[in-house]
C-alpha cells in the first residue's frame, strides 16, 4: 500500500512530534529539524521516512481513526476516542448504516460514525453554528469522509429531515432538546446515544428518554489509564483524565397504546434502570 | 426494515429475560411465559411485539453488536465490549481491510473484527484447538458474519498465510508467540494489539514488540462503570468488573538497517513508552 | 502482649474462617471444625494457636481497627474502613478531641472515630433510632470504646449539645438537616465531613455548606481495587466495589460580617469548589 | 481554642494561597498582597483573620494532619494522605503503640504515624541517608511531633533495633530488604505494609513476606477521584491522579514447626491470596 498524493498521512519527527499532513506534489513544510518536501512521500509504502534538507528522518505512518479524531482542528472540547469507539459498538452502527448526529461540533465524532458506515453509509450531522460546521466541514474532508457525512444547520427543536434511520446520537448541552426529534426520526429498533458531563444532563436526559418510550436506558462511564511498561518497573502512569463524560444508551420500540387498556401495566413502558 | 426469516432477533420477555434467536417458520420455543412462535416474527418491524400462548407480550428488537458478542456460546473467556471498540478504534480497523485475529477463542472479537471489515473485508482467525474453532465457526455463523471470516487450525508459532495484512490481533497467554509471524504478515503501517490480564504478559510482550521493530507501543486498561440514574437518587451502581485486561498496541514500520551504522542511533528503534 | 479474659481476639479456622470474639474462660464455641475452648486463649501471645476437639489449630490474632469496623453487627449500611480513615486524616481528628457523629447506624465510624480520640477524647453520637442505637452500642462496647463514646438519641433538627467541638461527621440521608447545628457545635476552624452516595445529596449538602459559612469545600470519592498477586501471574482482581460513597468536606470559620459592606466581597464567603 | 506563639497556622490569602507557619512573636512575611505580622494571630482563635499593611484579611486555620503531611520540604516522592490514612486504619495503628518506619523519605508518613500514636507512643524511623533525616527531622519538629519520633541512620539490612514492635512500615525501593528485620521486631499478631510503585516490587515482596511467615497477605490500590459540585453542573473533575502507589499488607504469626512433621500441611504457612 503506497502512498499517493492526497492522502492524509501522520508523519512523526525523530524527536515524536507527530503532525497529520495531506501529501501534495510539491508542497513543502517547515520543522524545527529542517524543511520537509510532502511530495516526497508519493509512491513510498507506509512505515517508510522521508528526510528533511538537514538529513533528519521522518516516519511516515498511515492515520489510524483516533489520529483522525484526535488532530482534528477544535473549536469545542471534542469526543474521546475511548467514548466514540464504545458508542458506535454499543448502538450497533456498521456499514452501510443510516445515523443521525445532533451536534456536530469539531467533527470528531463525525469522522469516527463516517468511518463506521463507509462505504455506503451516511451520516446526517446537525449543528445550531454556522462557525462549527464549516470548521467540522473541513476536518471531515481532510479526513477523507465527505462522500460519507451531510452537515445541516439547524437547531435540535426544529427536528431532523430523515425518517427510519438506525442509529441517533446526541451531542448537546440540552440532550433532551434532540429527544423528541430523535424518537421521531428513529426506525422501530432503533437506537439513541447521549454524552453528557454532568450528571444534572443525564437525570434529566433519561427522565424524557423514559417519557418517549425508549427503552433498556443505561448510563456508563468509561476511563482510560496507561499503563507504563519497562522491564523490571512497570506501573500505571500517574496521572489520568478522570472524566470525559457519560454515555446515556436507549432502544426506540413501536409503541402500541391501543392494546393496554392500563398504560402503567405495559411492562415495556417502564424499563429498570438499575 | 421488517424481519426476515433467517435474522437474529433479540427476543425480551416481559420480566427482562432476553433471548437472541434465529427466527425460523414453524419453529417454537418454550419460555417461563408459555410457548412463544418464531414464525410470528416474520414480516414484523423491530420494536413490534409477539405474544406467547399465555398472552404474554415479548419484545422484538435487532441486537447490536453488543448483544451478539455478549450472547456467543462461551467455551472460553470472552473480550468484552469496551475492549474490542477500543482495539477496532486504536487500530484504524475499517470497511474492507485484511486482519488477523490470533486466538480465535469463542468468537466474540472475531464478530467485532468481522462487522468492522465488513462487507468486503476478511479476518483471518487462528487457534491452536479445533473444539474452539467448532464452537467459534458456529457462534460466527449465527452472528451472520460467515462470509467476512475465515478460520484456520493452527499454533502462532506456525506462521500465518498471509501477508500485507492491515492488523493483526493477538489473544494469546504468549503473545510473544505471535510476535515474528505478526510482524511478517503486516504491511508497513499496519498495527499489532495485544491483550492480556498479567502485568507480567504485558511485560514481556512489550519487549518482544520492541524487538520486532514494533514502535509507539503503548499499553493501557479502560474501566467501565455503570451510573443508577433516577430522579433525586443518582449515583454510581455498587459492584462494577475491575479488571478484563491490558491492551498493548504498536505499529509497525520498514526496517532500514543499512542507514544507520550504530543500530541504538536510530531514533525509531528506541520507541519512549513513557 | 499475652491476651487477657475480656480481650476481642480474631480467631481463624484452618480453612480461613474467621471470627471476632471476646475470650471468657468457660466459654466454648462450636464450628464446622470441632468446638474451641474460649479461655484456652487466655495467657497466649497473639500469633500463637488453640485447638478444636478435634486438634484442628485455629490462629489467635490481634483484631485491627479493620477488623473492628467489619465485623459489627449491622443492621445499616456500614462506612467502609477506606472513606473512615480518609474522614479521619483529612479533618485531622487525632487524640483527645471531641467529635459529634450524626448518623450512628451501626456503629462501624463510631468504632473508628473512638479509637481515633482515644484515650482521653470523645465521640457524641446521635441517631434517631433507639434500635439502631441499642445495636451500635453493644458493637461498640464489644470493640472496647464504651469510655470514648456518648451515644444520643435524637433527630440532627433538633441540634446537639456539645459547643466548641473539634469536627463534626454526617452520615444521614438529609446531610442538610444537620448542617445547621453542625456550624453551630463547631469551633472556628472546626471541620465538617459527611457522606452521601448520591450526587443529588452532594449537590444540596455542598449548597447548604455554603449557605453556612464553611469554606475550603471539596467532594471526592475513594476506589478500592484488589491486586492478585502470584508469580508470574499479577493482576486485578476481577470484580470490585465501584461505589460506597461520596465525601465531602469543609472548614468552619468565624464570620465577621462587620467588617464588610458588601458580603459577597468578603473572599472567604464565596469559595471555589472547583 | 485560641492560638498560641510557637502553633502551626495555616494561613490563607485572598486568593486562596495557603501557608503553613508557625506563629512567632515579632516574625514578619511579605506576601504578594503585602506584609503579615505572624504575631497578630496570638490569642486569636481559629478561624479568625488577620490583616496585612496593605489592609488584605487573611485566614488563620489550623492545619489538619493532610496540611502538614502536604506541606512538609520534600526531597523525595511523599506518601499522599490517601495511602497513609488507609494504612494506619489497614494495620491498626493507635495511640501508644511502638512503630518501625523504615525509609523516612520526607517525613510525610512519619508525621502521620506519630499523629496515630500520639500522645505515648513512639514511631521509630529509620533512613540510609543523612540528608533525608535531617530534612524529615525538621518537617516532623515543624508539625510538632518531636516527642513522638526516634529517627535513625540505618540500611535496612542492618536491622531493627527494637523488638516486639506492633506495626512495621517498608517504605523502601527493595522492601525485601526490610523484611526479615521486620519479621524479627514484630511481636505476634503484629503487622506489617509496605509502599511500592511497581508491580515487580510488589510482586517480590509478597514472595518474600510469605517466605517469612507473614499471612493473611492482600495488596491493593487506592484511587481518589474529586467531584466539582455546582447546583445543576455537578461533574467529576477532568484529571485525576492515576497512580501513587500499591499498599502490601500482612500479619505475622508465631512459627510452631514443631507441631506439624510436613510443614507444608500446616495451612497458616500457605496463605491464599487469590
């Protein structure tokens, strides 16, 4: 697998400072090690080094999703890697899926649900800031998934233009915004994912999803620790995040209040949570 | 998207009791609640129901990937969740690639690598026991993911077939058994993961990488905690799994032994794990 | 250190049971192993052994504060040893103080609180439940801090006797309902604890705090994971407790509203909790 | 309780920069917010202020047994109050008792053991280097705990020179080196923790302290986790310490090897510690 012009490529200097470039015939790049031609790199397979005019050696590695995820431009506090990974499996999106985001922000979470869907899938991200999506718009091109997102401005309220997709996943300070919307939107089946960092939202957020007949709603959190590995001395690292945020989960089922006579009585209208 | 005869459904009775079954016409199952027909299924949308001959109603939802992993036939320890989204994320796993999975156990990464190279991709999957291989092949074809897997009988010290795969995944109690076969079959860029509960396999295996050439190792363990939410009454739940095991990742690059006269000098070759 | 008739001993079976006892010479226990003779103890260092009728050895071991605080009778949730020594150091109890707990239950903090003021200090103990109260006190009598102890039967409404003590504890379900005559107990530079397991409780008792005049507030929690070790073979346990509760803390000090015209300029009114 | 010349105060400014002094007569300290006559605060009690030249109220509160642990002169890593807290709680430390601490460090633990034995007994610390001793010396008289404290120049190896000790504290890079002179001062039922970072020390002290005898050995970790509590945005905070250290704790009973022809029969040789 080589290298050709256009690709994104994460390309690491001798001293670990990693910068994820778009190789262009004859685009060149300035470092603290000297001056880098990016043309360089064309027909080389991965795993391979260019050097700089000063004769220093730079690895040339392809993008995982979480260097993706993790050099996108930011314009907001952008979704964990660890988080992202969890939610696409927890809600089962695959390929060829049809996902709705709500709250596009960076984009982070965007090129991570694009990856997921391709090659046919699509994902709809919504945001209320014309700012954030244009920000957003770029990051999901360079990461090479345009073909797979359609951005929208619009706020939660105003609803979503699709109708029976999978998957809907809401990232927004007021989830409860996107609720009503989402059950709407959602086919029978369907799943919803929520981020919250305080634990206020995700009350609340549970609160309407249990109002909108979701059901199976489960709140989680997941940390991350390194650990430092060296022969003889090996031990977690020191220091951690300790938060990124919780992940609130609900399945949408067809509702059918016509055969409960009670409501209370139907037992899919009142899920445990504990 | 109604369901067909052949699907997997996630069937919940109303007491919570959730069954994960291959709808067939004509086939019965006998439940707690009375004697629930799969046949009824057919043609249903997910989120309708189906009732027993009791007149219990019983859910009809598509499970996730979630619900298939957790729902294979365990002859061994299986990877939870959080830890296969991690892996697929950190790796760059995505539509149509080439994997290796060495330690095919009960299948349940391997449904995980599956899904994620789907629909064009294939995992290739060893492991040294044939009764594991049986039960996996089963638990795969279940799953639906027969045609993006392929199974082989065989000891990681053997080698794998193929070469310039994408990933290779390593399950192993020595994953330094895989370590040199891992390293042949990858292309340049390609990654490697690890799993393991012991300090002391994470140990080692960070030195075989090392040897390998294997760089920006990193090893790490992801902790998931369930939240009780409920009006007024939030908070953490009780009892949570501690420890499912270490993940240790690494990529690998083009050896170019010839341009450095003193190997140490060679700044890829002494990767900071720090 | 020989062990004396009235001694608390830990006596262990051969296959790990274990049993706290109060050594009286007569007095014969049964056991899956044969009945021990009590008073056989009397006289032995700790460390040293008796034996059943059917000279099976069971260990004489000295009961630790841990030991102490776990084996209480309980009729309530108990303060794990983890958050008790945390209160203790962090509020600087130490010998000879004076402390009011609010909130007895079983008796398990009290245990640790008398023995942190022993020998000359005291703990004022409040609860509401006579019932309760009876069981605390013979746990505590049992575990030898009846001199260090003065249990109340009384609602944390109703305010506390004591003045001018050193720190005040809150193990209620209302934190907020002791607050107010916990600021009233205290000296200045007094400190205040309490314990809550929800975020709902942190939230209304950290906004009571404030109210009243504590500073220096901050909420934090403990986790305790248990390592295997073994050769070769060092890991995590598998499961853990993932909740017990959350802590919080604050510092009293005088108020002096004189001094400034307007409040809310007075640095020490609005403290950062952040 | 009003403060006399010669306490520790800790003194807060307005910007809540925190000082831990003692209280002198005629001593004055230039603040970024202007000069503090320290003898201001004699006679005042706690929680009052004092005030500088350039009229800025300062905060006198006394300091809790974390401030001093917190603010002593580090030349080495200190134990955080976290781990010294459960430790003394773990092993039953308590007023009177007579402590081996070996590797004084900066005295940071040493502060807290003498608090748990104060007012009668004695914590014996031992060092191999001068500096450190000298350092930890004047942070344990700074706290006020001179009366409470033998410091001793010593490798480990050379032993102990007191016997029939109830607790032993290895706070040393190879704790093996500290456990047979520890096994030698204990009295029975008497116990011993020890401090490591890593998992390879941990792993062959626990070896070690069974060759010893010791029983009932368990290692664990402690995480501490803060909240940020604000009326309707409660949160755990973003970053967190991930590691300080595991704790290794163990009981040492008396060897009867007279009792059992095979000593591997005798079950309190082979402790579990699964």
């Amino acid at each position: 697998m080589n290298i050709n012009s256009g690709d994104q490529v994460l390309i690491i200097s001798p001293d670990d400072k990693t910068f994820l470039l778009t190789v262009t015939e004859g685009k060149k790049m300035g470092t603290h090690l000297g001056e880098i031609s990016l043309g360089d790199a064309i027909g080389k397979p991965y795993g391979d080094r260019i050097y700089s005019n000063l004769e220093h050696p730079f690895l040339l590695l392809e993008p995982t999703l979480e260097d993706k995820m993790m050099k996108v431009k930011r314009h907001t506090q952008i979704i964990y890697p660890k988080d992202a990974a969890f939610i696409i499996l927890k809600t089962g999106i695959q390929s060829g899926m049809r996902v709705i985001e709500c709250g596009t922000g960076s984009g982070s979470l965007t090129i991570a649900l694009a990856n997921a869907v391709a090659p046919n899938g699509t994902v709809f991200t919504y945001d209320s800031r014309e700012k954030h999506l244009e920000n957003a718009r770029m990051n999901i091109e360079n990461a090479g998934y345009s073909n797979n997102v359609e951005s929208k401005l619009r706020v939660a309220q105003n609803g979503f233009d699709e109708e029976g997709v999978d998957v809907v996943i809401l990232d927004l300070p007021s989830p409860w915004d996107g609720i009503p919307a989402a059950a709407k939107a959602l086919r029978g089946g369907g799943r919803i994912a929520s981020l919250s960092p305080t634990y206020n939202q995700v009350e609340k957020c549970v609160e309407n999803l249990e109002e909108h007949g979701f059901v199976y709603i489960e709140t989680m959190e997941l940390l991350l620790r390194h650990i430092r590995v060296s022969a003889g001395k090996t031990r977690p690292v020191d220091r951690m995040v300790s938060h990124t945020g919780f992940l609130t989960f609900g399945r949408k089922i067809l509702s059918k209040k016509e055969e409960t006579i009670d409501e209370s009585s139907d037992p899919f209208r009142a899920p445990s949570n504990s």
